[in-house]
C-alpha cells in the first residue's frame, strides 16, 4: 500500500515538472517574441545591484550588465530594471533630503516634509 502511494505521488510530480517545464518553455516564447527596448544602467548602481544584475520574471532569468553600456531587452524586463532603478532613486534622495541638516528645522511641528 505504502509503495502504491509512493509510485502515485512520484507520478504526479513527474507530470507536475513536466507541465512547469512547458509553461516554462511558453514563457520563453512569449518574452522573446516581445519588442526589444535599448537600456541601460549607470555604473553608479554597482554598489545596489553588482556589475550584473539578475532579473528573473516568471523563472526566466536574463543577466544584465551594469556598466553604462546599452542593451536590448524585452518591454516585461525593461519594465522590471527601470522599476529597481527608481527604488534605488527614491532611497538616494531621502538620503539626500535628510543629510542636508541646515535646511531639515521647522518652526512649527510638521511643517517640513521629508518625503
């Protein structure tokens, strides 16, 4: 009885794989089928995201480079890079904003905003 459960639920992940390998295998299609956009990040994000960025949409995963140069990548991946790179733009200008102590003082409680 044990066995039969066994071969069972062996079974059905190897049927579970094989249906994630083809949706996998679809995905792929459509993400290359999509227009390509020219990007690119400045060297000044090194330190956030390292000399390539790993960007895995759906299990699909492209490496892009950091270095200023320009690259094609489909819209769905564009949208994910510009997306990281304006989170790291939003963390830099608060850090920004609060490290200019001269001009961060209120004369009345909440009357600076610092976001």
């Amino acid at each position: 009885m044990a066995r039969r459960l066994s071969e069972n639920v062996e079974e059905a992940a190897k049927i579970a794989l094989q249906s994630a390998e083809d949706q996998r295998k679809a995905n792929i299609q459509i993400y290359s089928e999509e227009p390509k956009v020219p990007m690119y990040l400045s060297p000044m994000y090194r330190s956030y995201f390292g000399n390539v960025m790993r960007v895995m949409i759906n299990g699909i995963s492209i490496y892009f480079k950091v270095d200023g140069s320009s690259q094609n990548v489909p819209q769905t991946y564009a949208d994910e890079i510009t997306s990281r790179r304006m989170s790291v733009d939003r963390i830099l200008t608060r850090q920004r904003r609060l490290s200019n102590v001269s001009a961060n003082y209120e004369s009345a409680p909440g009357e600076l905003a610092l976001l």
